[in-house]
C-alpha cells in the first residue's frame, strides 16, 4: 500500500517541537445552544503553529498526528 502525504506535511519530529514548544491555539466552534442558561456544545479545534508563527493547515498534520495516536474519537 502506498500512502500518499499532502504537500507541506510536517514530520514526527516537527510535530514533537511543535508539541513541545505549546505552539497549538484552540478554537472553540460552537455547536448547539441548550435550554440551560449558559450551557453549549462546542467543537474544539487544534491549531498549530510553525517557528514563524504562522497556523498550519490541518492537512499538513492530520496524518502525523493520527499515526501517533494524538487523534481522539
């Protein structure tokens, strides 16, 4: 089998520093709104940053991440 990576994907060991270093923003989308005052759902979104400073796109380490077992449900 042949796995093919998106251009521009990062590597273990870039996404170890990126890790390492809390170069990761989390955006909060929300998701529903409940009857309770105050109470949401929300979807929570990784994004990581580059030694620019610069968000990288989710394909760029969706594939790095889920072989480290970094991916939940």
């Amino acid at each position: 089998m042949v796995r093919l990576e998106p251009p521009g994907a990062i590597g273990p060991a870039e996404l170890r520093e990126i890790l390492y270093q809390g170069r990761v923003d989390v955006r909060l989308r929300p998701l529903a709104t409940l009857a309770q005052p105050g109470a949401a759902l929300y979807h929570a979104l990784p994004r990581l940053r580059n030694g620019a400073d610069e968000h990288l796109e989710p394909a760029r380490y969706r594939t790095t991440a889920a072989r480290a077992g970094l991916l939940g449900m």
